[in-house]
C-alpha cells in the first residue's frame, strides 16, 4: 500500500473539524501539532484550519495552508495507523513530502513543525505575484514551449501523461498558455498568491537552506517515493539540507513517482489529505483496475462516515485491520432466543 500526501490547493476551511469532534486519537494529534505550531505561525492552526472565530480567509494564506494540512495529513496518519496499517511507501505532493517525510521517521515532530512554518513563512513573505497554470497536455508537449518562452517561466509539477503546471512570471506564462491553446490544449490558471516551483522562489532559498541545516534527520522507516526525483529516496538523501531547497525550487514529478511506487508492487494507494485530488491524478498514471485509489476524505461528506468508508473499500479489497481500533466497543446485549411456535401436530 502506498499512502498519498496532498500539496498546497488542497486545503478548504473546516477540514479535519468533525473528526477532530469525532475520533479522541485525531483530536489529541491536532492538539499535540498545534501546541507546537502555533508559536512558530503566530496564531493558532485549529482555529485558521477549522474556520473558526471569523478566520477562514487566512486559510488562503500560504503560511497557513501549509501548516493546516501538515496538522490535517499526520493526524489521518496516525488515524490509520491506529488500524495497524503499515504502508509500505509514501509519496508526498509538494508541502506533502513533509509530512510524508516525518511519518516516515526522517524528520521529528519538532523539525518537521520547523521547516514547514519556515516553508510557509519565508514563502508568503516573496513579493506576492506570478502565476501557475495547469495544462491538459503532457510534458513532452509542454516543455518546449516553456523553454521558447525563456527563464520567466519553468514547469512545476508533472502531475499525469496529460497534465503539466507550469509557473512563473505572469506575462512569460501568458505566452506558454497562448500557445497551448493554439494547439487546442485545455488551460486552468490556478488559485494561488505566488509561482511556487519557479524561479520567483528563489530570493528565499539562502535563507530557508540555513534553516534546514538546523533540523536533524533519521533514517526512513519504510520507502518515501522522492516527487523531487521521481524514485524511492537513497538512504541519506531526505536528509541532507540541499534537497529541501531543491524540493522548494524544482518540479513536482508526482506522475514518475506513481509510476515507480506501482512498479515496485504496490496495488493500493489512499490519498491522506483533505480530498480526492491526488487520487484522481494517480488514476491517469496507471492503467485501468491496476490499482485501487481510496481518498481518506471528501469535502462536503461526513469526515467520520468517510473514514469508515474508506477503511471498508480497502478491506474489501484484503487489506488486514484491527477492528477492535476503528469501532468503539461496545457491551454485548442478551437478545431472546427465537420464538418457536409450539403448537403440537399429531399424525
């Protein structure tokens, strides 16, 4: 099984509050996550997450999106994990690789609370503008036209055969977008305030290098499949400071890592984020009922009824539970034996 961590985009105000309300493990991780995050945000994250108090604008907020749906994806970990589900890879989208990195035991709570506020912070203090837009074109198609427009513009994310972000300077982008749409290429231009995975990142990376340098790293207790480089991570390499950097500025190469995490043998995925938007893009990576693809979660659905949900999909497909931790106990009822009708018949 392999175990899916959504990106930036994902996050919608609310997320994560009817579990919180829910599940007492959901809520304790929240509360343990927050108690750190919250004074290296400056606020507090439930509230921002939760859409609570009149601030679910801020959710928006790169600073606060990132370290929501940390909080969100290792609280959905550590639910699953409750089950006795071992994955045997993770894959991370974007922000997503850190939380994929910390459940793998890379990074402590503590570090990884520190680079992802630091992400988030150093991020939302660039000088807002840029755009990205995702192509339903692959990026064999794509990047030549990137590469025409000149250095205002990069692809950020391979996400399947047929869809590629690209991102960058709004006028540079304008143009790879012009002539996608010429070829008859469908365009999307994505809500977000900055071109992450561009080149407009770069005024931040001296100094989120200097953080990650602080943070000390472990080694990964089961395969985390690199978004940055497209294939299970080497011993060592999740911890060494220049790949977070690199992982800030370079291609999301989601749709190599799927197609490696398959190759490698795993059958399942479950998308541990706010939606089913990672699940989707796994699908155009594989082939038809080569894989199951199970989001942990749907907006607009009853969290709890979706959790249960999801655990039953991947029952059903064999995947071993205790059920003694997804269902409460409860007290056995003495229930009357059936009632027999005793009315004799003589022959």
């Amino acid at each position: 099984m392999g175990l899916l961590f959504a990106g930036q985009g994902a996050q919608w105000a609310g997320m994560g509050r009817d579990l919180y309300e829910g599940s007492s493990l959901f809520a304790g991780v929240v509360d343990e996550l927050c108690g750190v995050l919250d004074g290296l945000v400056g606020g507090s994250v439930r509230e921002v997450m939760f859409g609570l108090g009149g601030v679910e604008g801020l959710l928006d907020q790169t600073v606060w999106a990132q370290a929501a749906l940390f909080v969100l994806e290792v609280g959905l970990f550590r639910l699953v994990e409750s089950w006795g589900v071992v994955p045997d890879v993770v894959v991370g989208h974007s922000v997503g690789e850190i939380a994929a990195a910390h459940v793998a035991g890379v990074l402590s709570v503590e570090d990884a609370c520190v680079l992802v506020a630091a992400r988030g912070r150093l991020m939302q203090g660039l000088p807002v503008g840029g755009a990205m837009v995702s192509v339903a074109a692959g990026v064999e198609v794509v990047e030549p036209l990137v590469v025409a427009a000149g250095a205002g513009v990069a692809v950020a994310a391979v996400n399947g055969p047929a869809s590629t972000v690209v991102s960058g300077d709004a006028d540079a982008v304008g143009v790879v977008v012009a002539a996608c749409e010429e070829r008859g290429f469908r365009t999307r231009r994505l809500r977000v305030s900055h071109a992450f995975h561009s080149a407009r990142m770069d005024p931040m990376l001296d100094e989120f290098r200097s953080v990650v340098e602080g943070l000390g790293f472990g080694e990964a207790r089961f395969g985390v499949v690199s978004t940055l480089l497209g294939r299970v991570a080497d011993p060592g390499e999740l911890g060494r400071p220049e790949y977070w950097v690199r992982q800030v500025r370079e291609p999301v190469l989601f749709a190599a890592a799927v197609g490696e995490a398959v190759r490698a043998g795993v059958g399942a995925f479950v998308e541990v984020g706010p939606g089913g938007g990672l699940t989707a893009m796994a699908r155009e990576c594989v082939g038809d009922g080569e894989v199951v693809l199970v989001p942990l979660l749907r907006k607009g659905r009853g969290e709890c009824a979706s959790v249960l949900g999801a655990a039953g999909r991947l029952w059903e497909q064999g995947v071993e539970f205790d059920w003694r931790a997804i269902l409460p106990p409860v007290p056995a009822v003495e229930l009357p034996t059936y009632a027999f009708d005793h009315t004799p018949y003589w022959l």
